[in-house]
C-alpha cells in the first residue's frame, strides 16, 4: 500500500473520531455526521483510485443504484420507522462483509492457493459476525415493524439449543482451518445466519434499543474483521470505531435498565404480555381517572413550571410538531417548559431526542434523566406523552415486577401528572403501569398529536 494510500486513510480515520465525538451533543451531532461522512467518502476515493479494482463499471452501477435507494429512503421513512431502517442499515453492513469475507474465500478455493491461517481465522469470524448481524437485523425489523410479534418467542430448551448451534458453528470454522472446502463453508454461513435469526427472536420489543447499539456493534466488528481479510486500514479503522461505540452504548443502554448484557440476550424478557383495557376502562379493582382536555389546557396555561416526557406513542402519532407549539404558548404565558428523556424510551438509542430535535426543541431544553428527577417535585405539571415502562413505579418498590431495579423517570412525584394514551394496554414489558392509577394523575385517552393540537387551542383560548 503506498504512503499516499496510508495518509488519505488516516486522514478519514481522524475525521471518522472527531465525527464520533461531536455525536456525543445534539448542538454538534449534524457537523459530527458531516465530518464523518466526509471521511468515508475519502476513504472510498482512496480505495477506488489506488486499489486494485476489477471493475469500475460494476462499481459505479452499485454506487448509483445504492445512493438512490438510500437518498429515498431518507426522504420517505418518517421518524416513527427509523429504528426499523437503523435495523436494516446494521443488516446490510454486516451482510456485506459478510459477502466480501466470501469472495475471498471463493478466490483462494479457485486459484487452488493454500489460505494463510491468519487470513482464514478473519475470513470465518467475518462471515460468522456478518451473517449473524445480517439475519438478526432481519429479524429485528420485522419485530419493529409488526411483520412478526415484538414480543420474546421462546421455546424449551432455547439456550441449549443455542449453545449447541454455537458449538457446532465453532467446529466447522475448526475445520475450516485445517482443511477448507466449500460445502462446509456453504454450512458455516448457513449455520451463522441461523444463529442471528434465533438470538433476536428470544428478545422482546421492550429490549429493542439495546439490540439495536448491540447490532450496530456487531456490523462494525464485521467490517473490521473483513478489513483484517483484504488488508484494507480505512476499512479496519472504521470497523472498529463503529463496534467499540457500539459496545459502549449498548452498556450505556443496559445499565439504563439496570439489566446485564446476559439477561437481555437470553432472559426472553417480554415473553408474556398483559393484556390491558380500554380507555376508561377498569383494570382488576382499579379505575382510572379521566380528564377532558379543556381541564388540561388550563392546567397547563397556569403552570411555572412543565416536564414534558414524551414516549414511542409521540412519535407513532408523529406530534413534535404539536408539542413543540403547546410548549412555545406555555412559555409565553411565563411558564417554563422542559423535556424528561429516558435513555430507552422509543425503539432504538436517541430516538427521543432526534424526534424533538427534527421541531426544533432547544437542546438546552432536552434533559437526561439524571438532571430532570431531582425537578419532579418541584414541578407543577408532569404531561406523559406515550411513555410508559420508562415511568412505572413499581421499578423502584415492586420486587417482583420485571422492572424493578430498573432507573426511571420520577413523575410521581410532581403536582400533577397528566397522562396522554390510546388506551390503557402495557408498554414493551408486558406489565400495568401504577402510575396511571395514583390520586395525582388524570389520563387523557386519543391519538397524541390530536389531543395535543386540541390542547395548543385551548391554551390560546385561555
């Protein structure tokens, strides 16, 4: 690889970590992407005007067919399906290395070359991260996107039947190593894609950010592995930052929910769903109490002090819009507005606070959930938004809930709490939520984005 090579890939691998770094703040995190994009395309520059390329042509029909398909898809999936197109992004990622990891394996089989042992670990362990993040992505989208249960699907003797499909996978790249052939490769990439579809199968929908960061992870590590195979440095720079920001924010998102790694792979948390009422409806010997939104639009219109904390409902009714003109009327009545956002509330890492960004909430206005607790109490209306587990109480008192440990969101604790749901069905874990029950909280059922539009015109009436 000549100097010029080398240089121009470190050069896109310092604007790939100084990209990463501005992510870590809404304010910087549209420059940060820039910057990173700019990057990898230095990086494809690079490959393509000094790497040994068979075909231009056939790259450039890719390049074209690719960026149309992916600038549509920008344009046209709206926020509410963006973890599903984050699910399929990781899939392709990994299904890529993946195919390239095999191409190279094809080429050795057919010039009858002897495989140079480190070459053949990194083939293997590409094709098996590849294949797994590819059918697990599958399987993830269609879980988000409602094509099959979001719910955990479980069997008897699943972790068995996993281990023992693991353990086989191993052998055949043991073999593979000491003696390639095609038909157990054939096997080794069957066996790999099996093994992604069965793991995320066994999680629930109430997991789904952490198997989304944890996917993420797993398509770069593919493509650091690949990198390792062609002998490509752009490719294992980037591979590698990809899969240590993975992993570091699937911890971020497991201590979120006080949960280990292990127990989100293989608890099969989410297998069983409670099933809830209707609006209004009455749950065991509990009845709920219903507000009308005139009551509310004068609560809010007289309130100092509002926490807004919005859920995957604000963003399946798509009412950022409407939200953030409730808020810019609440404050200009001297009220202050700010926003709750739990580290996995929505579907997948971020989502909140990429919904509020796209209305133009000020960022300053965002706040995590460690800054906003200590202000509950000191808050006149907490306003619910399609949120659910990430502000069940029972995750701080209830032993035997499946969310206790779990850190939340303390709305209980405010004045008053104003709760804004289609009906009362349970969240992604399955379990009824107290806080719609206590004295100092009022539901108001119907679509997020009409009731809150109804809401901003009764606040200007008020």
């Amino acid at each position: 690889m000549s100097p010029l090579v080398m240089l121009l890939y470190l050069l896109a691998a310092v604007l790939f970590i100084v990209g990463l770094k501005k992510l870590g703040s809404p304010a910087t995190a549209p420059g940060g992407n820039r910057l990173a994009a700019v990057g990898m395309l230095i990086a494809i520059l690079a490959t393509l005007i000094f790497g040994d390329i068979l075909s231009y042509t056939g790259i450039l029909i890719a390049m074209v067919v690719g960026s149309t398909i992916g600038w549509v898809l920008a344009k046209k999936v709206q926020m509410t399906g963006m973890p599903q197109m984050v699910a399929l992004l990781n899939g392709f990622g990994g299904g890529a290395s993946a195919l390239v990891a095999s191409a190279e394996f094809l080429r050795f089989q057919s010039s009858a070359t002897d495989i140079p042992i480190t070459v053949a670990i990194s083939i293997q362990l590409g094709v098996l991260v590849g294949a797994v993040t590819f059918s697990g992505s599958l399987i993830a989208f269609a879980k988000l996107q409602e094509l099959v249960t979001g719910r955990a699907v479980t069997y008897p003797l699943q972790k068995t039947v996993n281990a023992l499909l693991l353990l086989v996978t191993l052998g055949f790249m043991t073999a593979l190593i000491m003696s390639a052939s095609t038909w157990q490769f054939g096997v080794l990439v069957a066996l790999a894609l099996l093994l992604g579809v069965l793991s995320v199968i066994a999680i629930g929908g109430a997991d789904m950010p952490v198997v989304i960061s944890l996917l993420n992870s797993y398509s770069g590590i593919a493509a650091a592995l690949t990198g390792f195979v062609i002998s490509n440095h752009g490719l294992i720079i980037a591979g590698a930052l990809v899969g240590a920001s993975g992993i570091i924010l699937t911890k971020i998102m497991c201590k979120a929910m006080n949960r280990s790694l292990a127990n989100v792979l293989f608890g099969a948390f989410g297998a069983t769903a409670i099933e809830g009422g209707p609006a209004g409806a009455i749950v065991g010997d509990q009845t709920v109490k219903q507000v009308s939104v005139e009551d509310v639009a004068t609560m809010l219109a007289y309130a100092r002090s509002v926490i807004v904390v919005p859920g995957y409902g604000l963003a399946v009714a798509q009412a950022q819009h409407e939200v953030r003109e409730m808020a810019a009327l609440i404050e200009a009545r001297g009220g202050t507005v700010k926003y709750g956002i739990h580290p996995v509330a929505g579907r997948m890492p971020g989502h909140m606070n990429v919904l509020l960004a796209e209305a133009n909430v000020p960022y300053d206005q965002l706040k995590d959930m460690d800054q906003i607790n200590p202000e509950f109490e000191r808050c006149d209306v907490a306003l619910v938004i399609g949120a659910n587990d990430v502000v069940n109480p029972d995750a701080r008192s209830n032993t035997s809930s499946p969310l206790y440990g779990m850190p939340i969101l303390d709305v209980d604790k405010a004045q008053h709490v104003i709760v804004m749901k289609r009906s009362m069905n349970p969240g992604f874990a399955g379990v009824q939520n107290p806080l719609f029950f206590l004295e100092n909280t009022s539901m108001l059922f119907g679509s997020a984005k009409d009731s809150v539009a109804q809401l901003v015109r009764e606040i200007k009436e008020a």
